[in-house]
C-alpha cells in the first residue's frame, strides 16, 4: 500500500511546509495559503498538479494534513543548533534558540558585532562601545 513520505505535506507549488493553513484540490493535492490564494486570484485558477479546476467561493482546508505536519519532527535551521523540534512549535523554537543571529545592543552606537545569542551576553560585557 501507500507509504508517509514527509514530501507529502510540501505545498505542490513553492516546494515548501506550509507555514499556516493547507488547502488542497478536490483530487487531494496541497498548497500553502500563500500560494493558493495567488492561484485563485489568477486568470486560470488550476490545481498546478492535476490541472482540475480550483473554486474561488469554496476553499477546501486539509486540516488533517495540517495536525499531521505540526506534529512532525524536524530539525532547527539556525545554523548550529541540533536541536529537533515538532514543526508547529518551529516559529517559537526560533525565537529563543541560543543559535539565534543577533547585533549588538550597541550597534546604535556603531558597534559591528553580530553573532548568535549564546555569545551576546559575553561581548556586551566587553563591547568597546558599552562605555561611550
């Protein structure tokens, strides 16, 4: 029978997770909200896989696949961190991942430095522009 392939759940048009909602066709083929609506407000609103004809007044979200893929592992894209985390708490992950590139809390006084967070706290403590 049929086998999970994680591909699945990529949008049929960007390649890519979808980051919020998944609508499909009526044969069952995924885009992303982003993607969909730029299809649907176009001349020719078709599935790009299989080219059935796509409604503007009625919108079918797959939240199946939307459960499914928020509950996916994957891994973290900061660069660095090797941590792996469920797909739909990615956003947060992101927020507080100690791999995280930030500048300088005095780089309005011109400092260059930028780095990820778990070196921020060291160079602002020596940062030559802490003291100007």
């Amino acid at each position: 029978g049929p086998k999970f392939d994680r591909q699945d759940l990529h949008c049929n048009v960007c390649r890519e997770f979808p980051e919020r909602e998944i609508f499909q066709c009526e044969n069952g083929h995924l885009m992303c909200s982003e993607c969909h609506q730029r299809i649907i407000q176009g001349t020719m609103p078709l599935c790009p896989q299989c080219r059935v004809r796509l409604s503007r007044e009625k919108k079918y979200r797959n939240r199946f696949a939307e459960v499914v893929l928020s509950s996916l592992m994957v891994p973290c894209k900061m660069t660095g961190c090797k941590e792996m985390v469920q797909y739909g708490n990615l956003k947060d992950h992101h927020q507080r991942c100690g791999f995280r590139k930030l500048r300088c809390k005095y780089h309005v006084l011109g400092c260059t430095w930028e780095g990820i967070y778990n070196d921020l706290k060291g160079h602002q403590k020596k940062c030559p522009l802490k003291k100007a």
